[in-house]
C-alpha cells in the first residue's frame, strides 16, 4: 500500500514596481484594429483570448517599449512576445489582403534562446500562426545542430525571424559583414532570460545586445521568464545602462493569472524502514511506476545524469514491455537522440522519458500530464519550473509528484510547497566583470570588421555586467589580446588583434578560424565522442571515465549497455555489450546544492516541529525520526545552530547543521577547522552535504575554546582573510594525500 500527500499552490505573483495600462498615458496607443481584430480571430479559433497582460506589451511595443514578461509556465508568453511585432509590421501594411503577396522582410526579430532543444519548439511555435494570418514572414534556427551549408545560405537571404543560442550570436557578430545583416533588425527577445542572466552566457548575451543597440539605437529588447524572484535587477540586467550610467527605462509586465500548481509525494509505508541516506531512490520504483501509469505521458526528472542513465534501466527492467515507448534525455547524449525524443514527446507516442534538467525550459509538450521529481528539486524555483511541464496551457493545473530518496527529503518537500505559498522564490544574482568574457568579446569584434577603443569602451560600459569597468581595467583587456599580456607577448599566436589607423582589428585568419571555434568555450572536464565502431555517434561523455576502461569493459550511457574497444582522435569507439551489467559513469559538476529560499523554508519546517507543530502529510510522516531526534539530540529552532559531538572508533566527530547547501557547508568546514588548528596542532577530515558538515579529528577538537576565543569561531573579524587562508590549506592537503 502507498499514498500520496497533496498540496494545492495557486501561483500569482504580486506585481511590484510595474506600470500598468492606466497609469501610463502613453501606453493608452491602440494598436490598429483591422491587425488587432485578426490577431484576435488566430486566438479566437483556438478557443483562446489574449490576455490583458499580452495588450499590455503589444501597446508597449507599439510606443517603442522594451521590457520584461514575467508570468506562469504555459501562460502565453511567447505569444505575448511574438505578436508585438507583428502587429507592428501589419499596421505599417494595412490592407490585409494584400498581406501574401508582400515580400518576406528581412531579419527584423532575433530570438534567443538557452536550449537547442528549446529552439525547435520554439520554431514550431512561431510558425504556427503565420499561415493562418496570411504573412510572408519566414522563420530559421541558428544553433550548432544545424548544418554549415543551412547558416552559410541564412547570411545571404537572412530570414525575417532568426532564433539562435548566446554562442551563435556572438558568431554572427563575427562576420565582417554583420552589421549589414541586422541592418533592419526591430527586436530581439531574449527567452527563458532567468536561466542566462546568472551566467556567462547571460553575459555573453549582454554584450551582444550592447553590439546590437549600437548599430540600431531604437532597437526593442524584451525578456520573457516565469519563475524568478528579482525582477526590478533582471530588468535592469536585461536591458543594460544609458549614457548616464543609469538603468534604462522598461515596463515590467506580469500576468496576473491565478495557475494551480499541485505537489503532492510518494510517501513511504513506514518510514522507519526507509532509508536514511542516498540519492539514487530505486526502492520506490514500483510505487514510480504505478504513477506513470496514471496519466498518458510522463517525465521523470532526476537531478544528474547517472541517476537518469540508472532510473531509465530500472524502469525498463520493471517494465520490458515498455521497451519502445520509455526513452532518456540528458545533455550529453547527441542531438540526433535528444531529438528524436523530443519528438517522440510532442507526438505522444512516448509513455514516459526520464531527464534531467535538459527538459526544464519552456518546452511545450502538450501530451504530458505527468510529472515526477526523483529527490529533493534543491529549490523552489526549479520545482515550479519542472511542475509548469504538465499542464501547459492557461487554466490547465499543473502536478508534479516528489519521490523521496531518503526520509528527510519529505521535510523539504513540505518546504518548497510552504515557500512557493509564501512566494519565496529564488533570484538570480547576475554575474559581474568577467574579463574572460570580456576578452573573448574584444577578438570578437576584431573579427567582425574591428573596432574604436573608446567607442567600444562606452559600448561595454553600456551593459549591467561591465557599467563598473575602469580604464586600467580597459587598457589591460586591450593590451592583452594585442600583446598577448606579460605572460605571453613573446608568443605571435597570443596577438589578436593588431592596430590600423586608430581601429583594432583581427588580420589573421588562422586566429579567426580558431576563435570562432571556441567561442561561448567554458573550460571544464574533457570530453570524449562515444561512437559505434562502424556506427553513430551517441554521445560524449568525461575523459576521466574512459581514461581507466580497459578494452572488453562494459558501461552503460545513452541507455545502452556498451563494450569499450579503444580511445582514438578524441572518440571512445564501442560496440553493443551481450551482458545486459555494465557501470555507469558519474560526470562532475552535476549535483545540485539546496538553494538558500529552500534551506530557510527546511529550516522554518523543522522550528515548526520543534514546538510540536506538524503540517501536512509528509512532516506527519516524518515525525518517528524527528521525535528521535529530539529525544537523541535537539530540533534546533529558526535561530539556533545545532553542533552534536560524537566519539567512535573512527576518532572525535563535530557536526555543525546549517542547512545552507552543500557549497556554503564545504567553505564553512574549512574555515572552522583552520580557525581550531590555530589554537591547537590538529588534522580534520571534513565532510559536507546540504544538511551540514562534519569534522573527523584523531584527538578532541577545541570547540569550547574556539567558541570562547577572541577572535570567536563564528567572528567575521578578518573574515576575507582567513576564508582564503583556509582554502588554500584545504587544497594543499588534498594535494598531499591524493
């Protein structure tokens, strides 16, 4: 016997700091009525009426406008987007019948987008529209899965919609003739803009789009997002500085519809018997597969790739017969795979397909109705992000059913329903002054017919990422790519960009070919292709996994279980395994840490269980381990710090329960164990998770004398410092004793 706990969140935002239709008299411009009334016809046969929030931004793009639209998963905010500038385009060609026989105009709307995967849906979405409405506008995608032969004919006629990723723009900015090609550019709609705006590649996209507005000073710019907590800063990121080093101007629009999103949990027969640890969850598969046959499509999200490659084999030994209509997707399988899935998922023939965070974007697959979170989501917006993938349209409810893989992920389950009630969702905080990227930027440039120093220099300063950047600062990145920088001015291939008559530009074209090749490169693990001997690619996957198999050795990746043959010019070539055994790789860099909002709401449930207070099913559930907590130890209350300490054969243990994630547990290990060896020779071995961190000493560590030092333990007294210090010893004895 199993239940299901269920939580009802109906999600609307509360706008804050936005215009609205009233308030702004210029907003007030109708859009022309026989465009509008067409528009409204598209909907109208569609069972649909535009929104007040899509007249909203239609008007604003109207009066010239940029902006950010902030609304739920599946609430219409591509349309919101889309059809701004096509009304514009209609009213500037009022008679309708003449609409098909106009010429296609050239590429008037850029659209980004995080996801190659999203960028075909997103294609499709587009399209749709245009026949019906009798307009000649045509639509292309640009990413690294579309031939050279499809982008070298997309420069010579340039589509009147180009929807690419932050790389593929900032290779079209290396086109010696790029500024012909955006000559007529209207708009450009970044998508899915909470996902960039935290990275480099939300940087990326920052300059792009100061190159951009350089070239047409009235271009509009408009994000679309739908779970982000900042939204004053990712419109201020979004749309870059004036002349003034001020913010510029834009509206803030937000749909104000009510969406139900449902999370409910499988919640173990009896949790006492439950494990206490792990992440993998497989002892609830029979109970996962009893709910994929609820409903007609399913997605199982897991929170890296192994435990996808692991859950796809499990389900698929539970169900043979399901062989066929269960797929994976992560992002390292190829694109042929990823889109034959995606595929298989818009056409409804797929029963289920297990994922990671490779299928979060605004990917509207409308046969899905189903969908499941394997482990904690790590925080409340990749939750309702995940949630939005069922139900994808207004007034559909949205259900996403946690799984748990140990007892206490049923705490945070109930913590990310009480936060997503309270609306305490996470920002995103963007990133500032990267010089890489700023580097990377200048050869760009170079490439793309060259640049004036201080012209550029204001261009730049234009973005949020680099409004603080100094002239030292400019004259280093400058000097660097010209003279390779100190380190390297005696190399010729490290001179980029020569100097011509006061214009830096890149003459090489080795240099070019090179940078082009690289561009949006974040340096990480190696990767090695993975392909049938005499047969297709399947994937790549981490250098440090192939490194230690031994021709013969069988491992399971893209679903299959394969036999290694030999590494040869960067590809793992394999043939299929007869066992039906094999490992399965683990690639680095892929496990979430729990997001602060999400550790404040776990902290807040457990101060609730620590005055008796148990809401809802799975903290009802939980309760035999939490009352063993309390009678071992303590429930620490919102404003305590729990620290247990315990002696076993291994040696003296001090565990410290912050619940800030792993990332931050991890520093603060090195840091109080630094400040103890201060008062006292000691060698730690630390250990950290989301929940807190443990120190492992051979003889008893100075924890009472550290709490009572002056300096104290918990002082941020030198703080920068000692955090520094503390690390490098961390990595020096990891060194050590590799």
């Amino acid at each position: 016997m199993w239940t299901h706990s269920t939580g009802c969140v109906h999600y609307c935002k509360t706008p804050r700091a936005t215009k609205t239709l009233s308030e702004d008299k210029d907003m007030s411009v109708p859009t022309p009525s026989v465009a509008l009334s067409t528009v409204e016809e598209w909907f109208a046969g569609r069972g649909w009426t535009p929104f007040a929030f899509q007249h909203e931004v239609w008007n604003a793009y109207q009066s010239g406008e940029s902006g950010l639209i902030h609304a739920a998963t599946g609430a219409g905010k591509t349309y919101a987007a889309w059809f701004a500038p096509l009304l514009q385009w209609m009213a500037q060609h009022p008679r309708r019948a003449n609409w098909a026989t106009e010429p296609a105009p050239s590429l008037r709307v850029l659209w980004i987008t995080p996801l190659r995967a999203l960028a075909a849906d997103t294609e499709q979405a587009l399209r749709e529209p245009l026949a019906h409405l009798g307009l000649p506008w045509s639509v292309a995608r640009r990413t690294g899965d579309v031939s050279s032969h499809a982008k070298a004919k997309q420069i010579k006629d340039p589509p009147s919609t180009l929807i690419t990723t932050p790389e593929s723009l900032s290779l079209l900015l290396s086109q010696p003739d790029a500024r012909t090609l955006f000559r007529e550019l209207d708009a450009v709609i970044v998508d899915e803009w909470h996902e960039l705006m935290s990275s480099k590649r939300g940087v990326q996209t920052e300059l792009c789009l100061a190159r951009l507005r350089r070239w047409r000073p009235h271009l509009r710019t408009w994000g679309l997002s739908a779970t982000l907590g900042n939204l004053e800063r990712a419109l201020a990121v979004l749309l870059g500085m004036d002349g003034q080093g001020h913010p510029r101007a834009g509206r803030l629009v937000q749909g104000m519809l009510p969406k139900e999103i449902v999370i409910d949990s499988l919640i173990p027969e009896s949790v006492e018997r439950f494990p206490w640890a792990g992440h993998m969850g497989l002892k609830m598969l029979p109970r996962v597969v009893a709910a994929i046959e609820e409903g007609r499509t399913a997605l199982v999200f897991t929170n890296t790739r192994n435990q996808t490659e692991r859950w796809y084999q499990a389900l698929l030994n539970q169900r043979p017969d399901w062989a066929g209509e269960i797929a994976l997707h992560h992002g390292s399988l190829s694109a042929e795979a990823r889109r034959w899935v995606e595929d298989g998922l818009r056409e409804g023939y797929l029963r289920c397909v297990v994922c990671t965070s490779s299928l979060d974007l605004g990917v509207d697959f409308s046969p899905v109705d189903r969908v499941l979170q394997i482990g904690s989501p790590k925080g409340v917006a990749r939750l309702l992000q995940r949630a939005g993938r069922s139900g994808h349209q207004p007034g559909i409810v949205s259900r996403v059913t946690c799984v748990p893989t140990h007892a206490f992920e049923l705490v945070e389950v109930a913590a990310v329903r009480q936060a997503l009630l309270e609306g305490h969702i996470e920002g995103r905080e963007p990133i500032e002054q990267p010089l890489d990227l700023l580097v990377q930027h200048l050869v760009t440039v170079g490439i793309g017919g060259g640049f004036a120093a201080d012209e550029l220099f204001d261009e730049i300063r234009s973005t949020y990422a680099f409004h603080k950047l100094t002239a030292d600062e400019w004259k280093w990145a400058l000097d660097f790519v010209v003279y390779g920088g100190r380190a390297l001015d005696a190399y010729p291939e490290y001179k980029r960009v020569v100097a011509r008559d006061g214009r830096y530009v890149v003459t090489d074209r080795n240099i070019a070919s090179r940078h082009r090749m690289s561009i949006g490169t974040i340096v990480g693990e190696a990767q090695l292709e993975v392909r049938y001997v005499n047969g297709p690619s399947l994937g790549a996957m981490p250098e440090a996994f192939i490194g230690w198999l031994k021709p013969g050795d069988r491992f399971i990746f893209a679903g299959r279980v394969l036999e290694f043959v030999r590494v040869r010019e960067m590809t793992a070539w394999v043939k299929r395994a007869r066992s039906s055994r094999g490992a399965i790789p683990r690639w680095t860099g892929t496990s979430l840490p729990l997001s602060p909002e999400l550790g404040d709401a776990v902290r807040a449930r457990l101060a609730d269980a620590s005055a008796g207070k148990l809401d809802g099913p799975e903290m009802e559930a939980v309760e035999p381990i939490l009352l063993l907590q309390a009678k071992w130890s303590r429930i620490p209350r919102a404003d305590e710090l729990l620290i247990e300490r315990v002696k076993t054969r291994d040696g003296y243990h001090l565990f410290f329960y912050p619940y800030a994630g792993k990332l931050v547990h991890q520093g603060l290990a090195a840091l109080f164990a630094y400040r103890m060896s201060r008062l006292q020779p000691i060698t730690f071995t630390l250990t950290a998770n989301d929940y807190g961190f443990e120190l492992l000493s051979p003889e008893p560590a100075p924890l009472d004398e550290a709490l009572a030092a002056d300096p104290a333990l918990f002082t941020t007294y030198n703080l920068i410092e000692d955090i520094h210090a503390s690390l490098n010893a961390s990595v020096r004895a990891r060194r050590q004793f590799r």
